[in-house]
C-alpha cells in the first residue's frame, strides 16, 4: 500500500522560509516522478513544481521561480521543498504527488497524494 505524507508547514512571515518534506513508502520510489502541488482557499489545485526521478531535471511555475527550490533524496524516499522569499500569495495547503516514470504538470496526472500541509505566509 502506497502512502504518502507530508510535514514542515507552519505559519511564518512574509520574507520567511519553509522547509517542506516528502516521505514516501509502498512503492519503488526512483521510479516516480515527484512534484507539489498547492490549494489556495477558492482556488483550483495549481501545479508548483515536479522532479524527475534521478533529480537531474526540475521544472518550476514562474511564480515561484528563484524562491523554490525542490530537491529528493532517493535512499530515504523523500523529498523536498525549500521555500525562501515566502510571500502571502504562497499561502496554500501544500500537497505532494508521485507519478511512474514520466514528467507533468498535470495534477489529473499523479497518481498518489499525501493529505496536505498548510502553509500561511503573514505579512
């Protein structure tokens, strides 16, 4: 059974920064790409960030670009997301997402979801 989690959200400053991490389990997790995703309250799921599965290629929203920066670890299966330059736009609940073999920016597309973190950005 897949299971996906994700921790490190929390309230901070507008200029903060968070570190998000990943675990994942009950898969071959080099196999997966990984990517976060984040919800906004009235607002639609929108696609943050994706690693492949060595983590030789990352590709970023252009609203966190600079700021973000998504990284894995695939003895530990987990993976990142250092968030630095937070401002109050990026407050969201923050979801990970696994997806076999190939890249996408396409939530539809992922296979296995953690539960979310929340993430609020004060200003």
């Amino acid at each position: 059974q897949v299971h996906v989690e994700e921790s490190g959200g929390g309230l901070v400053q507008a200029g903060g920064s968070l570190r998000l991490s990943c675990a994942a389990s009950g898969l071959t997790f080099s196999n997966y790409v990984m990517g976060w995703f984040r919800q906004a309250p009235g607002k639609e799921r929108e696609f943050v960030t994706y690693i492949s599965r060595s983590g030789a290629l990352t590709t970023y929203v252009d609203s966190v670009k600079g700021r973000f920066t998504i990284s894995r670890d695939n003895a530990r299966n987990t993976v990142y997301l250092q968030m630095n330059s937070l401002k109050t736009e990026d407050t969201a609940v923050y979801y990970c997402a696994a997806k076999s073999w190939s890249y996408s920016t396409r939530a539809d597309d992922y296979s296995y979801w953690g539960q979310g973190t929340q993430v609020t950005v004060s200003s």
